[in-house]
C-alpha cells in the first residue's frame, strides 16, 4: 500500500530564505507526482507536476526534482516571501492520486 | 485559465439527511474524481470516473455515497444519509485526456465544506 510521508511537518522561516521541502513514498510504481499549495480553509493549487520519466520541473522561484528510485521527491523554494505561507502537499500518482501530510511553512517578514 | 467550480460552498445540514455537491469540471477533462479532507487530516481519495462509469472507489465510497454526470457540464456526489463523520471538506478534481501536454494532473475546485449536525 503506497504511503507518502513529509517533512517537516512544520517549518517557519524569515523572509528571503531558500527552502527545501521533503516528500517520500514507499512504491516507486508512480505515474508522475504533483506538488500542490493549500490555503487555509481553501483548495488545491497545482504547483508543479513531474512524471515519472522525468527528474525535476521548474516555475517561477520552485523547483521540483523526482527520484523515483529512492522513492523521493524534493520542493525547493528560493527566495522565500510572506505570500509563500501556506501547506504544500505532495501526492503521487498510481490508480488514483494519494497524498502526503503536508508541510506547513509560515515565512514571516 | 480554466478552473474547477464547486457549490455549495458550505452546506450545513442534519443527520440523516440526503446532500448533493456539484462540480463543474474544467470543459475538455473527461476523468472526474472526488476527495475530502476531514479537518487536520490527509486529503483521501473517494472515486474516480470516466466515461460516464466509475473507474475506481476507495473503502470510505460505501453505499451511502453516489456519483453522477447528469449532462455534459456537471458532476456530483450524493450522500444519501449523511452521519456525523461525514463532515469534512469535499474536493472535486479533473484531469485532461491522454494524449494532452498535461495529462495526469490533477486539477482541484475550492472544495465544498459539509457540516452535518
């Protein structure tokens, strides 16, 4: 049964930082893995989506890099802002999509 | 860019009682899901679905739940009699078909908060 495990759970960091948010999932038999944000009390946003041909996706400040191998995928935010503050979920593909805990990042100026 | 729509946005309702969430799914996606997000917890897959049959559904998509494509447009889910545990946030998601740049990814409404008393 796939499980997909974050961390942090939590991080809270000022302003301008770079960050690195962690994903790990226990099959490697994935279709692709997506990154989503989610504010509070609000939807899923796609951030970015890497298939599993694939070793990282780029947009904007976010960087997604995959190794499907190892079984996990990393976030990496550069210059981190206050409006960056919010829960980033990864979720991998299989049959249907299964999601991880969630990071709770709160940058603060 | 094109977006998924959700109603109602929050729905407060007894126990017992039947409750429709619809979704518009983004026009040219043919496969359709359902997810909720109890509070503080994981988002948790319910069912998928294309042409027009369910693809697959989790243990928690027991009898009580429902799902339907009543026209070209709309996709709902129906909990035929809602129990207290039912609360949660409802997310519908579509996805494009194969064969399109971004097919498999997964594109999420701003959910439907159900509240059952």
């Amino acid at each position: 049964k796939q499980e997909v495990t974050q961390i942090p759970a939590a991080l809270s960091v000022p302003e301008g930082e770079n960050l690195v948010l962690n994903c790990s999932f226990t099959d490697s038999a994935i279709y692709n893995l997506q990154w989503f944000r989610q504010d509070p009390g609000k939807g899923l946003t796609s951030l970015l989506l890497i298939q599993s041909s694939q070793r990282e996706q780029t947009s904007g400040r976010l960087n997604a890099s995959l190794d499907k191998s190892s079984g996990r995928s990393t976030l990496y935010i550069a210059a981190s802002q206050p409006g960056d503050s919010a829960t980033y979920l990864c979720a991998v593909k299989t049959d249907k999509l299964i999601f991880g805990t969630g990071t709770r990042l709160q940058v603060f100026p | 860019e094109p977006e998924v729509t959700q109603t109602p946005s929050h729905q407060v309702t007894q126990m017992g009682q039947e409750v429709i969430l619809r979704c518009v799914p983004i026009s040219n996606h043919l496969y359709f899901y359902w997810y909720r997000q109890i509070l503080g917890q994981k988002v948790e897959f319910l069912v998928s679905f294309y042409n027009n049959e369910i693809s697959e559904k989790s243990e928690i998509f027991d009898d009580q739940f429902s799902v339907e494509r009543p026209d070209g447009s709309n996709f709902t889910l129906k909990i035929r009699s809602t129990k207290l545990e039912d609360s949660a946030m409802y997310f519908c998601a579509s996805s494009a078909q194969r064969g399109s740049g971004r097919f498999g990814e997964l594109f999420f409404g701003e959910g439907s908060r159900l509240t059952v008393l």
